[in-house]
C-alpha cells in the first residue's frame, strides 16, 4: 500500500486525462470519479467515455483499481 503522500503524487496527472464531463474527487489514497448529466443517454456515454480514459491511464501507468473497502 502506498503512502497517501506518495499515491497523489503518482496520480497527479489523471485528472488531466479526463475531461469537463466528470469530477474527480481526490483525498488521502482514495480517487472518485463523480458523472452526473440530466439525459440518461449522454451519462451513458460520458460514463463509457471517462471509464476508458481512466482504465487506459490505469494500464498505462502499470496501475491497478480496487474496489471496495478491506
């Protein structure tokens, strides 16, 4: 596990990567992705669009995602 110090400094240029559609939410060593749009067709395609971004920076960066909480 990271150093919270560390993790952010690793990490600083994700939300570069994604775009005005999303907010990203960055504290200590844990990241949210917040998406909201009032047409369900474009949050779906904002939510497809920032997850690829997102899941391409994390292979790129030799990084991996865990879900949930130990």
């Amino acid at each position: 596990m990271l150093d919270p110090l560390v993790f952010n400094i690793y990490i600083n240029d994700l939300p570069g990567s994604i775009d005005d559609s999303s907010n990203l939410i960055m504290f200590s060593n844990e990241t949210s992705i917040l998406i909201s749009n009032n047409c369900y067709e474009d949050l779906n395609r904002n939510f497809s669009e920032v997850l690829y971004i997102t899941l391409e920076w994390f292979q790129a960066n030799s990084a991996s995602i865990k879900y949930g909480k130990n």
